[in-house]
C-alpha cells in the first residue's frame, strides 16, 4: 500500500525532475525524499524512476501511473477542502472549470441567478482549455466543467447542452455587418483573427478553409475568444469564432456576427464526474444554467438547444 505522504512525493518528483526541486517542494531534507523513492521501488517491484547525474526521469511504469497518483492526490485534496468548507459553514461551495467562452458569456449570468437564490453559495471559477477542464473534474477539483466540443478523458459524464452557429465577428461598421450570411471567398481577403489551430474553434476555421482549397493565413491567432473579439473592436481584423462567444460579452455591444457558409454547430457541453453525488448547490446551478440556455435558445439566432436525436 501506498500512503498520501508518498503519493505526494511521487508527484512532487515526477513533475519536478530532481529530488532537490521536489524536497524543496515538500519542505522535506532531500535524503528524505530519497529514502522514500527507494521505498516505494521495493514494495511494488518496479523501477520508477532512472537516475542521471542530479536529475531522474520517470520510467514508463512512472508515467503509466501517473494519472492514477494525480488521481488519488486530487481526491485527497478534495475531501480536506470538503472538510474545510464544512467546519467554515460553506457547506454550499460549489467549484467550476470552464472554458473562456462559457466564462465571458453565459456562466456569470447563471451564477448570478443561483446567488439570487442561494446568498451563501460560495462560487470558485477557474477558466481554463478544454482538456484541463475535463481532467479537474474527473479528478474531483471541479464540481462542474463547461467546454465545447469534447475531451478524451476517463471519469467523466458529458451532457450535451447547447449550438452554437460558426461565422465571423465583425464591428458594426464593418462592410459585412448585417448580411445574412457569407462564405469563405467572401472574408478569405480580409484581415482574419482565429483561436490557435489546438483549439476546437481553430481547428474548425483551418478546416473550412481548406475544404474550399484555400490556406487560411491568420493575421493574429489567440487563445482566447475575448481577445479575439477585443481586437475586432480596436478594428484589427474580423475573427472566425462561434456566437456563443459574443454573448453577453464586454465588447459584444459594438461587435456583429455573420454567418458562415456552410453551417457549422457547436456543441456546448457540461462535465460532470462518473459516479460521483452531486451537491446540492451543484444540481441548482445546472438548473438555473438549463433553463438560462432554453430561454437564450427562444430569442437569440444563431444560438439553440441540443436536438434530441431519433
């Protein structure tokens, strides 16, 4: 058996490279964590790590296990934050990790109404990419996860939420704000802002170009779909994003979205963690968030429910 002290130092090491960084990490003598790498090698029988002058690289039995240690931290972690909340009387803390476009558009109205409702909700909002969004959640960092598209990671439950149409932000004195629609050789001339191609939205914007033999040669690419938007309104070019990301947005008063032929949906989604009880504060908030998107979806075009599929 594996005990939390060690489990800590086998992450520590494995994410440091040295035994020095890690001992430093853990406040702990570098001997002591020595001593304890070696430990845990006989009692499992394998060698985890190999050893080259001052550093150590994990063996690919150390990788193997890796998922599994950040796993069982996490999930210790989670039970001391539990423990913590409830002897401060937050018994109603709720932890969610989002991607920037939920969390720039539709997360903070839902949040408000579940406060409305329940004053003494505390509300923890980390924003981050789509991967480490699922992975906080199947680790239990996270009560809720908010991304789109999807995410290849184990321990998880994705419900499909909401569509969100693709197309090009322009501002509002742009030539193309107000058309019903346009096509690749319509913008393909224009200055075009896109997301990295490592993101669902690039990747989507790169596709489309190229299915209609263009190369899409992006004159700024972000991480960000507020930045993208930010700088449509300094008038630095028209972004290819999805309408979810100009809801409700800072800018979003002086922005316009066009479609872009041919239709393209994406599909927001809520993470929640295999097998796991959620709280009480967990399941009003996905309430309030079904009922904010159902009402979104009746007035706002561009943006709608998931249709059940036959």
């Amino acid at each position: 058996m594996i005990d939390t002290r060690e489990l800590l130092v086998l992450r520590a090491v494995i994410e440091k490279g040295t035994v020095t960084a890690a001992a430093s990490t853990l406040n702990v003598s570098q001997p002591a964590v020595s001593r304890t790498l070696q430990q845990i090698e006989q009692r499992l029988g394998i060698v985890l790590f190999h050893r080259e002058k001052q550093r150590i690289f994990p063996t690919r039995e150390a990788e193997m296990l890796y998922g599994e240690i950040m796993q069982a931290v996490s999930a210790v972690d989670a039970v001391s934050r539990r423990a913590s909340d409830i002897k401060a009387g937050r018994t109603g803390a709720l932890r969610i990790a989002s991607i920037a476009a939920f969390a720039n558009s539709i997360l903070p109205r839902a949040v408000a109404r579940l406060q409305s409702r329940k004053p003494g909700v505390e509300i923890v909002i980390e924003t981050l990419t789509a991967r480490d969004v699922a992975q906080r959640v199947a680790s239990f960092r996270s009560d809720i996860g908010l991304l789109i598209e999807t995410a290849a990671v184990s321990g998880i439950v994705i419900e499909d939420l909401c569509t969100s149409q693709f197309g090009c932000v322009v501002s509002k004195d742009h030539r193309l704000a107000g058309a019903g629609s346009v096509s690749v050789a319509d913008v393909a001339r224009e200055r075009l802002i896109c997301l990295n191609r490592d993101l669902p939205l690039g990747a989507l914007a790169h596709r489309l170009f190229a299915e209609q033999d263009r190369l899409l040669r992006p004159a700024a690419e972000v991480t960000q779909s507020s930045v993208a938007c930010a700088l449509v309104e300094a008038r630095a070019g028209i972004a290819l994003l999805d309408k979810l990301s100009i809801l409700y947005g800072p800018t979003s008063q002086g922005l316009d979205f066009v479609p872009l032929l041919p239709d393209e949906r994406i599909v927001g989604r809520l993470v929640l963690a295999a097998g796991a009880q959620p709280t009480a504060a967990s399941r009003e908030f996905c309430g309030e968030l079904r009922g904010l998107i159902e009402e979104i979806a009746e007035t706002i075009p561009g943006f709608g429910l998931v249709q059940a599929s036959r």
